[in-house]
C-alpha cells in the first residue's frame, strides 16, 4: 500500500482545520479516546455540532485563536492508500512554516473561500506549491453551504484560478466544490451539489497517480557512512551505505563517484540480511564496488551516464527562516543531503513579492522573504535543478554560531 503525503493551505478561516478533522471523522480515522474528548470539548458549531478544527489545533495558541501556527501532521489509511495529512499555516508571518510542510509533500489542497474568491493569500499558497514543484494540486472551494451550493459561483472561481495560475508553473490542478462545515464532497459524494459530476475529496485522493522516478537514469545515493567492520571474519568488507534519494540502482550499473569523479561498477547490493540484483529510491542500501576508491561521507554515488550539475557556484531559491536579517558577510554552513560545507551568499539576484509575485531588488533577506540568489560553497556539491529532481535539489542553511536552520534552498542551475 503506498503512501500519499499532502498538505493543505488556505487563508485564516478559510477551514483547512475542520476540512482535516471532517476527513478523519468521516473517514472513521478517529481513535475512541479522541472521539470521547471530541464530544467532551467546549468548542461547538453555531448548529451545536462538534468543532472538528480541534483535531489538528494541537497548540494551545491554536485553540485559543483559531488559527493555525505550526505544522501539523495527521496519519490515517483507507483500504487503498495510505495518507500523512500536514495542516500548514496560511498567515504571511508563517510562510517558513508552509514551506517545511509542503517541501516532502506529493500534492497540496488549496482551500478558497468560497465568499470571498481568489485573494492575495490564494497568489502566495499557489505560488508557494509552485516553488516547491508539487505534482498535484486540488483546489477546494470551501463553504459551498454559505452561498447556496450555487454553481455559478464555483464556476466563477474557477475561470479565476485558471487565469492566475497560468502564470505559475503548477502541475495537474483540480476543482472540487466543498462544504467541510457540512461534509459535502469530502468523503461522500453531496447530493446538494448534484451539478458537480467529479470525485468527492478522498476518493480524489485515494486514486490520484504519484509518479515514482526509478529510472536508472536519475540513480543518486549520497553516501552517509562507509562501512568497514576490520574484524577477521569481514577483513576485506568496504560497503557504502546510505538511501537512494532517486532512481534505482541494479548489480553490475557503472557509476560515478562525485564530486571526485572517480568510476566504478556495483558488484553487491545489500538490504539487512537479503542481497537483491536492484535498489529503488527510498530504500536503505549498503552498495559494493568492484574497486576500491577513496570515498567519504557526502560523496554521492550517480548513474555513470547521467550525472547531476558539479559546482561551487549555485543559484537557487531561498526561503528565510530565522528572525536575524540574512548577513551577506558572514559565513554560514549548507546541508546537501550528507554534505555539510561552508557557503557564503555571493549575490542577491531578487526578493519575490509574494502575494503579487513582481520580483524585487534587495541586499538581504527577513525573515520570511524568498527569493533568487547565488551562493558559493567550499567544497562542490552535485546537485540536480529542484524542478527537475527535488530529492536532490533541496539544501538548507545553517548559522554556524547558533546551529540553527536558518534558510531553505531549491537549487536552480549552476551560476554564470
């Protein structure tokens, strides 16, 4: 059974809690003890029915405003699918927090106020989901119920959305009219909205394709530990271990080691106890060699065919995310996978205006900003552009005095 992560985004009150809780309740994803204190709870509808928003405000700010303000992570499966739901923030102030949430996610559910149509906040979420290179995005016009499932409406909404999101690189896009207050199209069909000829919101989800890459082609593992056990039973064992990020990797492949660019060929895959003839992405393998190289922790092992781009010199998007101003003269640490090297912000090439997407010229970055830069490592990195591979396209920065995580990078191109 595969998994489906996915996460939702909206405006403040535009529902992505109670859509989530009506999805589990529905759905009869609740365990007994929640469900008790479900009824138990305070927090009622103006009709006298349960807040099922509850569910996913685990914070007791997010109880206490209605609001959404940290990342929040729901699991529950159906008899086809397995799902890791994140409830991510929809304020301008939590863009970090959006980000976090959607950069591990296959498909993102985009609420839109049915009263209120596409608004500025609706132009940041999409443009954040195109940023991230989701494959699929669901656009829920919620509370249908508040203007009487009214077709012209949605229909309106829709032609809206289309327009706007011309201008972004979004993948597949589809429109589902929903009322999570009242449980239309979520995970039952609404006779209410009997015009609406589509998929209700699970069985949309249930049945969505994720696209897999097990090609060959993009085959990258960096490598996380060489083993070397030294004992007299294992004298002669070398093994690099680490998990394929993408791709797949099969007995007797050439690959290349980089960013040395040393070759060799895989003479034995080990997964535990077992030696399969292939590997796939998302699996933990340690990988054999025919010959022995020199080879370390965050080097990366690659099809030999089809390598990744190898430079010291990056452009890529950058998300901020500490509340100390971006310091182009100080030097920080990049993470890339296994790799940690040291990096400094060569140029700002632009901050985007995100709830009009207009790109803006800056010296530095705030917290929340994104925006286009380029930055220059001590060691090479061997990396793919985001849009093309995000499993290896993504790094993150550090501040080296504090350790904190500071800012996330989607690496675009090598740098002119």
């Amino acid at each position: 059974m595969d998994i489906l992560k996915f996460l939702t985004a909206g405006s403040v009150d535009d529902g992505k809690s109670t859509l989530i809780g009506r999805l589990l309740y529905d759905s009869e994803s609740i365990l007994v003890d929640q469900l008790e204190a479900l009824q138990r709870s305070n927090r009622k509808n103006d009709d006298g029915t349960i807040d099922l928003a509850i569910l996913t405000d685990g914070l007791k700010a997010e109880r206490e405003q209605g609001i959404t303000i940290d990342v929040a992570y729901k699991y529950f499966q159906t008899e086809k699918r397995k799902f890791i739901i994140a409830d991510t923030p929809g304020h301008i102030q939590y863009t970090r927090n959006m980000v976090t949430g959607a950069s591990n996610a296959d498909l993102a559910i985009i609420l839109i106020d049915a009263r209120k149509g596409v608004i500025e906040q609706t132009i940041r979420h999409s443009y954040l989901v195109s940023l991230l290179a989701l494959q699929h995005v669901v656009v829920a016009v919620n509370k249908m119920d508040m203007v009487d499932y009214d077709e012209a409406v949605f229909n309106k909404i829709v032609d809206d959305y289309r327009a706007m999101a011309a201008k972004l690189n979004l993948g597949e896009v589809t429109y589902i009219p929903v009322s999570a207050l009242k449980g239309d199209n979520i995970v039952y069909k609404s006779d209410r909205i009997n015009w609406y000829d589509g998929k209700s919101l699970l069985d949309h989800l249930e049945t969505v394709s994720i696209a897999v890459d097990d090609s060959a082609d993009h085959a990258r593992m960096p490598v996380q530990w060489v083993v070397r056990p030294q004992t007299e039973e294992l004298h002669d064992y070398r093994g690099y271990a680490g998990r394929i990020l993408s791709g797949s990797f099969h007995v007797n492949d050439k690959i290349t080691v980089l960013p040395s660019g040393f070759s060799s060929s895989i003479s034995k895959i080990e997964i535990f106890d077992q030696q399969p003839s292939e590997a796939s992405a998302g699996q933990s393998v340690t990988l054999h060699l025919k010959d022995e190289i020199d080879i370390s922790r965050g080097d990366t092992l690659v099809n030999a065919e089809h390598h990744p781009k190898v430079s010291q010199l990056i452009e890529a998007d950058l998300c901020w995310m500490d509340t100390k101003p971006m310091d182009t003269s100080l030097t920080y640490l990049v993470q890339h996978n296994s790799k940690t090297t040291r990096c400094r912000i060569y140029e700002v090439l632009y901050k985007v205006n995100i709830n009009t997407l207009e790109q803006v010229a800056a010296d530095s970055f705030n917290l929340n900003d994104i925006g286009r830069i380029v930055i220059k490592t001590a060691e090479a990195l061997a990396f793919d552009p985001y849009q093309e591979n995000k499993a290896n396209g993504g790094a993150i920065i550090i501040d080296s005095r504090t350790n904190l995580t500071v800012g996330a990078l989607m690496f675009r191109n090598i740098a002119d």
